[in-house]
C-alpha cells in the first residue's frame, strides 16, 4: 500500500476517534456542568448555606446565573449536546437563575420622598487592619459630603493615621472601638455609643444621630467569615437580625457582612430584620465590593452593605475606591421619610 495512502487513513482514522471521544465528553461534561449548577441552586433555594461550607460557594450564585444561560445557549447550538434532556434541565436552570437574579436589577417602588426630606449620607469601609490610604479616605469624605462613617478593622496607629490626615477635623464626633473592630466617624453629634450589646465574634459599635429632630440609630458591622467558621458567621448574623428587630424603623447597618444578598443569614436579616439592601433598592444588586488592590482579580463579590430600616429610604448608593485595603467602601445617600411614607 502507498505510504501516503497509508498516511491518510492513518489521519482519517484518528480524527474518527477524536470525533468520538469529543461526542462521548461533550455530553458528560455538559452533565457535569448541569448538576453542579443544580446543587448551587438547591443550596440558594433552601438556605443550606447557613452555618455550613457552602456558604462559600454561595458568593458565586451571579456569576453561576451566567453560566447557566451559557450552558442553555450550548446545548441547543451544539448539536453533540442537543438533545431532549439536557435542553429541558438547562431551560428549567437559567430559568429558575434568571427569576432569582433579576428582580435585584429592577429598583424597588419606592415610597413619596418630599424634596425638604432631610439626608443623611454615609459610607463604609473595611480598612484592611488600617492599611488604608488615610489621606485619600479623607479626600473621598470630603468629596463625598459625608456625614457618617463607619470603618472595620481599624487599629490604634490606624486612628492615629486618620487623625494626622485630618479626618477629625471634617468628622469630628466619633466613637473609636479600635479594640473591638468597628469604629464610627460622624459630622453630626453622636450619643449612645459604644459596643453593641450581643453575642458576635468581634463587638459591633453602634452610635445615634439626630437628624431632622429624629434619631437614627446607627451600627457599625464586622462579622465573622464563612470561610473560617461557617457557624460562627451564622450566628454573628443571627445576632444582628435579633437587633435589627428591635431597633425601630430608623436604624441604619452599615459595614463588612461577609454576606451576599445570597445568602440565607442575609436575607433573614433583611426580611426578618424589617431591614432593606440600599443596593437592591436601587436596582444596582450585582456591586463587587471585594477583593480590592491586594489581588490581581477585580472585585468579585459584594460583602459590605448599607442596609437601612423602613423609617429611610436610599436616594443612591455606589462604590468607591480607597488605595491600601482589600475592600471598596460603599457611599449611599438616605433620606428620612415622613412617618405616612415609610416603606411597607
């Protein structure tokens, strides 16, 4: 036989078994693909997260909802993968994602908001053990207008940095827990200060203003992290949904939750609480707020949260970046509605 017939066949051959290796793959790894996403979906549905290590992977549910409509786009356009089955589960998945992401992108009705309603604007920031820029934090409260900040993870030379930077000067009232964790800047007055009464990993700090003759009371949030101990995260945020409960409709929550509005916890303590995500209520619910300039990846997951009881209401809410920590601070506007107005 000629050697380059030989040759041919050779190819031809092999290309035959490559065919069918790619035709037995595709579909399992499609499968694969499918049941993971399906797992994902069943641990959102049912808050198996909640004090356990899935509460890990739950930070992916947005990027797990892309994937899904990928994954419904593939198995029709491949004809290797297209198949009766496979089609339905993947149309049931994204479906199922879509309903569940979507409503997170569409800003809340929101109640009448009078144009001399008064306002309060804060921001947060987790200042990675006080590694943060202090002059360019100063900058962005001076910018920003800010009128109540709450800071995590901030250390004494953290404090002593800020100060030199001049940020006593533009929020000069303050409630400084360096040995708790969190700590609370104000322009406005604070009174009622000091760690919040329960039982969480590291104290919160909680303070009030007045603002238009009402008192807004104010926490200053740092919880445990899943990854270290799923439990004690769980309980951390169990805690706070039993304060939010009795803190009235005026209580703002602010800082690192170590939560996504994915998770259980979370949304226990939103629905629980009588609480509202300022992201959420605005439309903007896929913000990305960590990891932040210690990583070559751009912010992933939305961790640090404004949430705020049905006594306010978020005018905007954005994020904003600050050299030297491993978070984006979170800056939102709250105006305080009339009593007739507060959100149901």
């Amino acid at each position: 036989m000629d050697t380059a017939v030989r040759t041919r066949r050779a190819a031809t051959g092999g290309n035959r078994e490559a065919g069918r290796r790619g035709r037995r793959w595709g579909p399992i790894s499609c499968g694969v693909l499918l049941a993971m996403l399906s797992v994902l979906l069943m641990v959102r549905l049912t808050g198996l997260d909640a004090g356990t290590p899935l509460a890990v992977p739950v930070v992916l549910f947005p990027y797990a909802a892309v994937i899904s409509v990928l994954a419904l786009v593939a198995v029709i356009a491949v004809p290797a993968l297209r198949s009766r089955w496979p089609v339905i589960g993947a149309a049931l998945l994204a479906a199922a994602y879509v309903v569940l992401l979507v409503p997170r992108f569409v800003a809340h009705d929101q109640p009448h908001i009078p144009a001399q309603a008064p306002q309060l604007r804060v921001a947060t920031l987790n200042s990675h053990v006080g590694g943060e820029d202090a002059r360019a934090l100063v900058r962005l409260v001076e910018s920003e207008r800010i009128d109540v900040l709450a800071v995590q993870e901030l250390t004494s030379a953290g404090i002593a940095a800020l100060a030199e930077a001049g940020l006593d000067k533009v929020l000069p009232h303050q409630e400084l827990q360096p040995q708790h964790d969190s700590s609370l800047y104000s322009r406005l007055p604070l009174t009622r200060g000091g760690p919040l009464e329960a039982d969480t990993a590291w104290p919160q700090t909680t303070a009030e203003v007045t603002v238009g003759g009402r008192t807004v009371r104010l926490v200053a949030v740092h919880t445990y992290y899943p990854l270290g101990d799923a439990q004690r995260w769980t309980r951390d945020m169990t805690a706070l949904t039993a304060v939010a409960r009795d803190s009235g409709p005026d209580t703002v929550f602010l800082g690192d939750f170590n939560a996504t509005v994915d998770h259980a916890p979370m949304r226990d303590l939103l629905t629980s609480g009588g609480l509202t995500d300022t992201h959420a209520e605005l439309g903007e619910g896929w913000a990305r707020t960590w990891p932040a300039n210690k990583s070559l990846l751009p912010p992933l997951v939305h961790l640090d949260h404004v949430v705020h009881g049905s006594g306010l209401a978020g005018l905007s809410v954005g994020e904003r970046t600050v050299p030297g920590t491993d978070h984006r601070a979170v800056v939102a506007t709250l105006a305080l509605l009339p009593t007739g107005e507060r959100a149901r």
